[in-house]
C-alpha cells in the first residue's frame, strides 16, 4: 500500500457506464445506463434518451421534483437496490453554494451520483513539543458502514438545510460528547473530492475539513453508539497505518493524507508523490 | 474582481494552440504550432510532426538533450522571442519527485510549455489573540517583473539540483535577510498550480506553500534589492486588497486564497465559490 493507493481506490470509476441524470436542463448527476431504462419503465415522470436521464418538463419546481425523487427511493428501497431509507435528505443541485433543484433520501444518492457533502474533524492535541497528536476513533462493531474501522474524531454526512457550522456541533456532541463551546473553536481548512464506482452506482463526495486543537485534559466520549472507543495516536503512527493498512474507514486516508501534507508531515522534499496526492485530493469534478 | 477570477486569469490557456513537446518518448511540455514549425527548421536535432516536437533519436542521455535545449534557448534569445538568458537551469521532465530528461533556462521554460516549479512563504506574525497577520512585501520599482507589486515574504524559482529546503533557506536570506535558524521553522503545508498562456507560450508552473510564523519582534529586511519594503497586514485587509483589487503580481492571489482557506478565514458556509476556489487551486494537469 501507499497514500496514492488510498487516493485511487476511492476514485475508481468508469463513466461510461453511466449516463448524465439531468434536473431543469442541468447536469446533476449520472445514472448506470441500465438503472436509467428501468426508471423510465416503472416510475412515471422519469425520461431518458441514450446519454441522459430526467424528469418530465411538466415536473417544476423543488417539491414536485423532490415528490418523483421520493417515489423514484421508495422504488429503490422496495426492490432492494440501496438499503432502507434514512428519512434524511440531501441536497440535489449543480454544486455547493448553488441552491438546490431537489432534495433526496441519503440512501438513494449514489443511484443518482449526486454530489454528497460531509464534514470531518481531525481531533487534535499538541504535545509540549508542539508536535500534533490526533484523537482516532475505532467504529463499533455492530455499524453497517466500517464496522470496528478506524475513523476520524468527528465525521458526519451534511444533510440539506443545515449550516455545516450547526452540523458540526452537532455531530461533535452525538459522536465524541464535545461541548459547543469547544466545537466552536475549530478551524475549517479545507475540503476534499473523491468519486467511487459502489454496486449502488456512483458515489460522489465532497468533504468539508476541520482542525479541532483540544486541551490535553479533554476526552471525547462518544454519545450515540457510532464509536466504541478513541484513543490519542502520534502523528508518525497515524501515518505509517494509513500507509500501510487496510484499518481505516475507506474514505479516512484522504483526510488524514491532506492533514500530513497541512502540518509539514509530508513534504515535497522528501516525498515524491507529493503533488501526485495533492492533485488526486482534489480531482476533476465532473 | 472576485476571488475566482484571480484563479480564472492565471488559467487563461487554449491548448489547441500548442503540440505536445516529448523528450525521450514521453511527454513535458507545450509549444506553440509555429514555434514547433520554426524551430524544427532552425535547430539541428529537433523534429516535429502536427501533433508533437521532439529531439531527433540520436540525442540520448541528460546532457546530450540539454545541448539542444541550450542552443534553442540561445536561438530563441537572439532572435527576441524571450528577454536575454538567466543562467538559472529548471528541470525538464515528466512530474516533481521523477528525475528530469534535461535542463533548460528557466528564460525559455515557457516557450517549451515545461513544468516549473517555485516556493512561496507566508510571513505570519499572531497578534495577542492569536489572530494571524501577514508580512506583505512591496517589490521594488525597477524590477522587470511585477514592479512596484504586493508579494508574499518570500518567494522564489525552483531551480535544478537544489532542494527545496535549500531554496528556502537563500531566498529567505536574500529577500527577507532571515537567517536559516528561524527559516528552519517554516512548515510545508501545500502546493497549488496554474497554466497561463503568454506571448512567450504556455507557463505551468507549480508553487510549493510554506507558512513561517515570526515572533512579533523579527521584521523581514530585503538584501537583494528585490524587495522595496515590508509591511505587516491583517488578514481582514489582505482579503480585502486581493478580492478587489489587482495590487498583487499574478500568482500571489492564489498563494493567499490558500491561506485564508487553510485558515478558516474563508469558509464553506459563508463563501458560495468555496468548492471551485479549492478546484481551481489545483486544475487538472495536463
């Protein structure tokens, strides 16, 4: 294995197999060629020629259009393409800061290759060196997503019509028992992009990054059963098992690879992949 | 002026204006039609056909086609097309971290469309509460480039055979007469890159970032005559001139929209063009 490793394998995917998914004449998202037919077949209000898929163009505004995506995630469900519905909505637009043409079911999101936001938190404590150590958080076991892999601090999927300052108190309070008076000292740095090719179709996920510096005699404890423990790692043991293993949450490495390059941990001197990593961080958007 | 546009005018390029230039079967740079037709007559060794200038097989090994190189850099400065050779080499390859085919003056780098590499320090001084401010240097008026311009502390080339570490170390000497001790200290946080088309031809150039943080009694001094002065600024005011104005030679934007994202003073949640400011920092390479 090697950090570039980490950054392909959440970025494997064949677009040819997948045809633009269109809202208001806007590209959206992208359907597998064979899951756009069989819409067009059993959901009314659903269109599609050989590059895309829509929806009818008596079909206007956010809730009519949300109310066919709702059907289209019920179908889904029922036929056991993705997994139950969560009851918790994503946004479905051109891109962040745009407003969004729809909303849609979490679960159903890389059926239409939305584009998906989430937000992680690198838990940070420095040494009396000044050296950055990192609070890593081992999944519990009985989670269908990573059971007992290795994950950040704090992470969390951004549902639709939530600040992501909001999101992250949140989050901070349910998966680590942080205080917003804490949480709200963290510091955003950044963001991420990968685009994965899963069963379910196309998952494309952008990642909002934060540094949060705890004081050294803070634990996080975790609150909603999503984390069985944490545990404060030195950043040359953060890296070497990100490097080296398989331990961690698939997507984890990539937030952890674009901190070491952050805090001077990996360096264009001493690594040669280094703008190989900072390119595959953030890729084409498509 | 927004941010993005400052992105957008350092990414001003049509590609189809250029063919490839290989060395040694392999692609490393972009050079304009006419300029791969002229020069395929002017120059002993060089080839061309529509889609590609290269050396004549026979011109194998480092300093065989460094040869070449060199005589196209005279030719190119005695007929006008570039301003008179520096005698500083850049390397000439495929990517940062390979060893490189040859060497060429950094003069001519664009004219050859090669990648080129460059470090770029962000003079940091925090105030009481912790608030950064950064050191902006104003360079001097009779500079051929960018004179009378904003620019960060320290900025420089990348040329052959020196690392990083090493450049940053003279130039910090040279421009903010910083001795290596404190220079030491710098931490490596990032790289950016862009693909400008000139008169000269396409200039690719990747800078690699560094944070340094002075303690508040250190004031950069300039020994090179690069540099008329250097004032601290806070961070609110740096925005602001870059956003709107365009004091700052042409790169620096971009170094600086970096820091104010890597520092949580631009954020996901209060700035629309969050995501293509982090995309445009890092197009795709070509």
């Amino acid at each position: 294995m090697s950090f570039l490793d980490h950054i392909r394998a959440c970025n494997a995917h064949d677009l040819s197999g997948f045809r633009r998914f269109e809202l208001n004449g806007q590209p959206v998202g992208w359907v597998r060629h064979a899951m756009a037919e069989a819409m067009a077949d059993a959901l009314p209000g659903f269109l599609t020629t050989p590059d895309r898929l829509t929806l009818a163009p008596d079909i206007t505004g956010f809730d009519a259009r949300s109310d066919r995506l709702a059907d289209a995630a019920h179908w889904l469900a029922e036929t056991g393409v993705i997994t139950p519905l969560r009851g918790e909505f994503y946004p479905v637009g051109t891109g962040w800061g745009v407003p969004p043409l729809a909303r849609l079911d979490r679960a159903a999101t890389a059926v239409f290759g939305t584009e998906s936001y989430g937000l992680h938190v690198n838990g940070v404590v420095r040494g009396a060196d000044g050296a950055p150590r990192l609070w890593v958080a081992t999944r519990a076991r009985d989670r269908i997503i990573a059971p007992g892999k290795l994950d950040n601090m704090v992470a969390g999927g951004q549902p639709i019509g939530l600040t992501l300052a909001d999101n992250l108190r949140k989050e901070a309070q349910e998966e680590a028992g942080l205080p917003a008076a804490l949480v709200d000292r963290a510091v955003s740095v950044g963001a991420l992009g990968y685009c994965l090719e899963t069963p379910e179709g196309l998952k494309r996920d952008r990642l909002f990054l934060y540094d949060l510096e705890l004081p050294p005699d803070v634990t996080p404890v975790n609150t909603d059963g999503e984390v069985e423990s944490f545990a404060l790692w030195s950043l040359e043991a953060v890296a070497a098992s990100v490097r080296d293993s398989q331990d961690w949450k698939f997507n984890v490495p990539l937030v952890i690879i674009d901190f070491l390059i952050r805090h001077g941990h990996l360096t264009p001197d001493d690594e040669p992949e280094y703008l190989a990593l900072i390119d595959g961080l953030r890729p084409p958007q498509r």
